[in-house]
C-alpha cells in the first residue's frame, strides 16, 4: 500500500499559495477551499513551506490579529517534510504522528504532485482493513 494508492482516489489538485502573500489572504484561502492547510511556493513552483490552520493560530495567538498582515513566510513551517508516491502509507503515517503534522506534501522527480492528509491516511487504512476483514470473512465462510 503507497501513497500513489492514496492519491489515485483523490482530486491531485493541490492549493498552493505564495510566500508573499499575506497571512489574512492565506487563512481566506484555507477557509473557501475548507482545507487545513496550502502549500508555499515560490514564483518557480518550488515548495519553500506550508501553511497551516495551526499556524495561523499559533501566530494570532502569540502577536495578536496584527499579524494578518504579515506574510505568509514569516509564520509558514518552512522545514517541509515530503514523501514520494511509491512511500509506504504506514511509514507515512508513522512520519506524520512522531513529526505532529497533519499535512505532507508528495513530491515526484522534485515536482509537487498532490498532498496527503493524515484523514487521507486513516481513511485510506480503514478501508484496507475493511477490505482484509471481508475477504478473511469471506474466505472462511467458502472454507
């Protein structure tokens, strides 16, 4: 089970925002998308960072709503984790609970190809385990 498994069942259409743009666009942009978090990009399409619904928080409640007007770049993660399509969805899963991140970028020959979300990722195990149940159900029935 990899990642491209994860992304063949989901729109490959990833939000992306830009360094300078403002924290209050960035939140805007998250809410119309009603998405949790948009990846950063600079002017040549190169991940420099993301941005979260925690980070938005986190800047707000440390400096106050003044900082809405802050870019982007001054309160993204901008020490990304990244996977490839052929990475295990487990070892995913597993990176994102010990990194505490919700949102990993997919990059394929240094291009963005789509973004897991850890929801993705439990979806994604559940349905395997339902699928493994029924067939273990099922071949016990025919036994």
């Amino acid at each position: 089970m990899t990642v491209a498994m994860i992304l063949a069942g989901k729109s490959r259409d990833v939000i992306t925002t830009q360094p300078h743009r403002t924290l209050q666009e960035a939140a805007a942009l998250l809410a119309e998308r009603g998405i949790g978090a948009a990846i950063v990009a600079d002017g040549a399409g190169a991940v420099v960072g993301i941005i979260s619904e925690r980070d938005v928080v986190r800047a707000i409640g440390r400096y106050g709503a003044g900082v809405l007007g802050d870019p982007v770049s001054k309160h993204m993660t901008s020490k990304v984790v990244t996977t490839d399509p052929g990475e295990a969805v487990d070892h995913v899963m597993d990176m994102m609970t010990s990194g505490r991140f919700r949102h990993i970028p997919v990059m394929e020959h240094n291009r963005l190809v789509g973004v897991v979300s850890i929801g993705d990722v439990v979806k994604f195990r559940l349905d395997s385990i339902e699928w493994e149940y029924r067939a273990m159900r099922d071949y016990i029935a025919t036994a």
